[in-house]
C-alpha cells in the first residue's frame, strides 16, 4: 500500500458507493464514467485492495471498500470543516447540503424553512430526500436527518427541536358509530388505521399510560406508509389513528378528530441529527441551528400544543 492517491480519489470513490454505480456516480458528479472507473481503479492499485465487486448488472461495495468508505467519510469531512473554519468569514455558505426527513414533516415544514436558508444564502446547493424509513447518514451521505423518536445508532450526534408525542385520535362520527375505547385493550376490538413510520413496528402500539408501557396489537381493514393518507381516513371516519401531535393539532382544535384515551401516549421527540460535532463546521452549524430555530418558531413551526 502506498499514499498515492489524493482527495478527488476518496470524493469519487464515495459516490460510487453511495449510488452502487458507476454510471450514477459520474452523472452526480459530472465527469464521465470512463474517469470514474480509472479513479477507483487508481485508488484500489495505491492501497491495494479491491473496493468494489463488479458484475454486469450491479456494483457491490467490497468488505476492504466498506472500511475505506468509513475513513473517507472522515477525511472529507475534516477537509470539510477546516474549508468552513478558514472561509466564508463573512458567513457566507456554500457548497451542498443534504438532508432527508419524513414525507409529511418535510413537505410541510422543512420544504419551505430550506427555501428560506436558500434565500438568506442563495450559495448553497440543497438537496431534500424524503422517505418513510431510517437513513444511515454516513452511507447515503446526508448531512442532516430530521426524525421523529428515538436516535438508537451510538455513532450520530443528537439535536433536540421540539419535544413531541404521537396520540390517539379519531372522527367524531366514527367515535359515534363504534364508540369510545375505555383501555388500551379495547384497541384491538376498534379499526386502526396503520401507519408504518419509518422505525415503528407495524401492527403493534407501545403506549405510555397510567400503568407504564403497555404494547397492543391493532388491526384495522386499510394501512398505509403515507401519513395523509390514514389521516384523511380518520378524518373520514373510518378508524382510530396514532399520529404525532404536530400532525393533528390543527385537526383536534378545529373539532374534526377527537382524543381517544388521552391518558395515552407514545413519546416522538422530533431530532436534528448529524453524524459529526457541529462544532467542527461552521456550515453544519449554522444550516442545523436555522432549521431547528424555525421549527420551533414562525409560521412552519411545529405545534405541540396539542388539546
């Protein structure tokens, strides 16, 4: 193994896999693929191993590939931050930014707070990926997850934006119809409308109560992975729902749903979460602490305040 191999290497090599291909990899960064090949080929002859298994259909990063994508990750994100720490001492931002949250949260709220960071640095290049699952920040190269519940992965650095819970809330005319659950037990006997989020079990509810943790197992005639959708089904009146409170506060003050056992809930913090100290840059820092300022505050704030 050797040193010969410089920073453009370990950036080219990063992108192949995060896109587990070539051909992505060179659209992304704008060079042709041909230039890809012959840069992870030079990077795997100066350290001497194979990063990546190639066949016909796929690329598939190599166990040598994923430490060196480990260590990669690290060295561009030094440089990173000593380029953050040296310029833009006039608080200009540049460079891209990429952050992934949930479908609803980042529609509703995070779409426009990002158009107003543009705004106020029209230098920067935002990228916003939305997705019903849990992202690994250092493989798929995000700078930024904003989630809901609890952060489990040792390696990530937590920022807290509001504290939240998920309640139980159904229509008026459902509650009419099939009547009000007593227990946590009587869930089971009602229609659920399930919704996979991201890291929930599908099917099971943890609920904080009077008694602890109590888990339910629900059922219900439709589901889905999209938050809309099985709240415009409650609000319908075809079952009972377990949201979070910013995502149905407007419709409890407004009269539309109603708490079922309020007695109950199922903590969701809402997180900022990086996989490096903010500290270290300067851009980070300052895009993650507009993010959760106006999460917290102004009109696309989140609201807790729920009834």
């Amino acid at each position: 193994m050797n040193n010969d191999w410089d920073l453009v290497d370990l950036r080219v090599f990063c992108q192949v896999a995060r896109r587990s291909s070539f051909v992505a990899a060179a659209t992304e960064l704008g060079i042709s693929p041909a230039y890809v090949s012959k840069r992870v080929a030079d990077l795997e002859r100066a350290l001497g191993v194979t990063l990546f298994h190639r066949t016909t259909r796929r690329v598939r990063i190599s166990d040598a590939g994923e430490a060196v994508y480990a260590w990669a990750r690290k060295v561009l994100e030094a440089v990173e931050g000593l380029n953050d720490s040296v310029s833009h001492t006039d608080t200009r931002l540049s460079g891209q930014l990429r952050i992934s949250s949930s479908l609803r949260l980042g529609r509703n709220h995070l779409s426009p707070i990002l158009a107003e960071l543009h705004r106020a640095h029209p230098e920067l290049e935002i990228w916003l990926e939305l997705m019903d699952r849990r992202v690994d920040l250092l493989a798929e190269g995000f700078d930024i997850d904003v989630r809901m519940g609890e952060v489990s992965e040792p390696h990530l650095v937590t920022h807290l934006v509001v504290e939240n819970a998920r309640v139980l809330c159904a229509s008026p005319e459902y509650l009419a119809r099939r009547g009000t659950p007593k227990t946590a037990a009587d869930l089971a006997s009602h229609d659920c409308l399930l919704y996979r989020e991201r890291h929930q079990t599908f099917g099971v509810w943890r609920l904080q109560g009077p008694q602890g943790i109590e888990s339910v197992k629900v059922t219900g005639p439709i589901g889905s992975n999209h938050s809309d959708i099985v709240s415009n089904w409650a609000l319908a009146g075809h079952g009972i729902i377990l949201l979070a409170g910013w995502d149905v506060a407007h419709a409890l003050k407004s009269g539309k749903l109603q708490r079922v056992l309020p007695e109950y809930r199922q903590e969701a913090n809402v997180w900022a979460v990086t996989a490096a100290k903010l500290q270290t840059s300067p851009k980070l820092r300052t895009c993650t602490q507009f993010i959760i300022k106006r999460l917290r505050k102004g009109p696309y704030a989140l609201d807790t305040a729920i009834p």
